[in-house]
C-alpha cells in the first residue's frame, strides 16, 4: 500500500467539516432519543440521512461536546493509528464494495456492524424489488485523511475522509442492461471501530 495515501494533509476534512456542522446541528435540533425504530427511521428519512450514520455522528458529538440531552459522555482517550491501521481501512473499502455489489450478506457481515449490515441490506432488498443489481468494480483509494481516533473504554475508533474511484453501474436482473452509473468518484467519511485487540469494522458511512 502507498502509505501516501493517508496523509496529514487535511484537505478532505476541511472540505467535508461543514457537512459534519449541519448534522450536529440537525441531531441538537431534532433529538431521535425515545422514537420507536419506525419512528426514528421516518425521522432520518426526513433528515435526509441513513438511521446508522446519524446515530454515529451523534454519538461523536456526544464524546467530543460532552453529550446530548444532558447525558455525560464517556471519557475518551486519543489513539495512535499506525500504518497497519490504514492498511485495513484500505483494504475493508475494497472488500465492503467489493461485496456489496455481490450482494454477498455474509461477506458484509464479517465486515460491518450489525447496524450497517442492516442498512445494507435494506438497500440491497430495494434493488432487488426494483429488479437492478448494483455492481461494483475497480475500486481504488486515491486519498485518505484521518480527522480522529480515539479510545473509549474497550472500543478504538477512528474516522477517515475517503476519495475513491470506482465502476458503479445499475444492471437489469433479466437482461444485464446497464440502466444507469458507469466510472465515477465518492467522497465519503467512514467510521471504523474495533475492540481492544480485535478487527476494524466498518460502522459509519457519512456521503458528501
């Protein structure tokens, strides 16, 4: 892996950091705590934000601000990311694409949390009501910033602004006609958190 990839250059986080101002905002003035799981996905719906990444961003902010609603926020450490760090992160964007255009559930599953894994599903349930398959291929990191890491209690978690190519089609299921999409990239964040002395997993993904 070209370790340049991830760099202190933190041009990406600066592009995406007013993105992260209006979710905090958003969350503080639309509080999900209390809502039934119909409720609170009607609720992110209306935000205009998957259910998982609103409940990461919140819980960030709840660590970084002191806590929502009043809850005090667990202590939380700074955390060294290393490079074989982001040679995982690199590696789960490739495999999680990768798979998700497979619809491979049990591939997502060992790579996700079950909140994301979720989600995923739920997306890829959609597709196959409408009769597409979303294929993904070539994906290819072309640059990463880290914007934190830190530990709370027995948990690691790091965030990490992404830029990435890849082929991202819409197919017929009958026909294999492509509907829509072709090469294109994404800027996203991606949250990735493991146990102590455990594997990354993927529990975020924040689109730009």
């Amino acid at each position: 892996m070209n370790t340049g990839l991830f760099g202190g250059n933190l041009e990406l986080v600066d592009d995406i950091a007013e993105d992260f101002g209006h979710v905090k905002t958003r969350l503080l003035e639309n509080d999900l705590s209390g809502l039934s799981l119909g409720e609170e996905q009607q609720r992110a719906d209306d935000l205009g934000k998957p259910v998982n990444v609103l409940e990461s961003v919140e819980h960030r902010f709840a660590v970084l601000f002191g806590g929502l609603g009043g809850n005090a926020a667990p202590t939380a450490e700074p955390l060294e990311i290393k490079r074989e760090d982001f040679d995982s992160f690199e590696r789960l964007l490739g495999e999680i694409q990768t798979a998700y255009g497979r619809e491979d559930l049990a591939a997502l599953r060992a790579r996700v949390t079950p909140e994301m894994l979720s989600y995923y599903a739920e997306e890829l349930s959609e597709n196959a009501s409408r009769g597409v398959v979303n294929e993904i291929s070539d994906v290819k990191l072309l640059q990463g910033d880290l914007a934190e890491a830190w530990r709370e209690g027995d948990t690691d978690y790091a965030t990490v602004a992404i830029r990435y190519s890849l082929n991202d089609q819409m197919v017929d299921r009958e026909s294999g006609r492509v509907v829509e999409g072709g090469p294109d990239e994404a800027t996203e964040v991606w949250t990735f958190l493991r146990a102590r002395g455990g594997h990354w997993l993927v529990s975020a993904i924040q689109q730009t």
